[in-house]
C-alpha cells in the first residue's frame, strides 16, 4: 500500500517566538533548561532556544479557539494537538508505547481547533507562502 503521510516544512523569516506559561518560582530554571536544548523538533530541526525573556504574549499574535461563525478577525483554521492538564509522560512515549491508547483515555492529549494569524500571501500546487495578518 502506498503511503498517503504527508509533512509540512516551515521555513521563516527571522526569530520564532514560543509562549510557554510557567509558575513564576520555576521561571529561572526552565529558562536554562531551554537554553541547553540543542534543538527543537525532529532530528532534522534547526529550530533551538536563542534567548529567553519574561513576557505576557500579545494576544493577537497567539493562536486563538476557533469559536465558530463569530470569528470574523479571520486567519488559517487548523486542528492541533495539546497537552491536558492531567498529562503524564510515563504514558506519552513518541518513540514506541501505546500512544493510541493513552490518546483514548484523554489524558495525554487533547485536539482542538485554532484560528492562526497568518494567510496565504502566494501559492503553488504544492506549496504555499504563508504572512502574519
């Protein structure tokens, strides 16, 4: 049977900037360990830490919940997958392991749909350009 998987590759025009929210006493120690992560992603990733700052995000800038026929702001609808509040990582393995299980249970990660702020500025049969709104 041949394969039907397919793989997106982002290619960007300077820095990405990652919001992770943590308690203010753990702040100092997740920024290091950030910074000592050789990379981000898959073993193909050129993605890595460059600086870390204590930030509240523009929420303009941040995926939104898709809420419906009242998103009028606009923007590129995708489904993601998250982390739940109840996550545990001994029953999250990427690398083998009954995922699809841990998935079921609802404990490990949860889907829903975003709004991203970006549009298609030029696209190809195979390939699209993507622009922050």
């Amino acid at each position: 049977m041949e394969s039907t998987g397919v793989r997106d590759y982002f290619l960007l025009d300077g820095h990405l900037s990652v919001f992770i929210e943590v308690p203010q006493s753990n702040a100092d120690y997740i920024a290091w360990l950030l910074q000592r992560i050789r990379r981000f992603g898959t073993s193909d990733s050129i993605c890595w830490c460059s600086a870390v700052c204590v930030e509240v995000p523009d929420q303009t800038l941040c995926p939104q919940r898709f809420s419906g026929l009242s998103h009028t702001r606009g923007g590129l609808v995708v489904r993601l997958s998250d982390l739940t509040q109840t996550s545990q990582f001994d029953k999250f393995n990427p690398f083998g392991g009954n995922v699809r299980r841990a998935n079921l249970e609802k404990d490990v990660l949860e889907k829903d749909v975003y709004v991203l702020p970006l549009r298609v500025w030029r696209s190809g049969e195979t390939w699209a350009i993507l622009e922050r709104i």
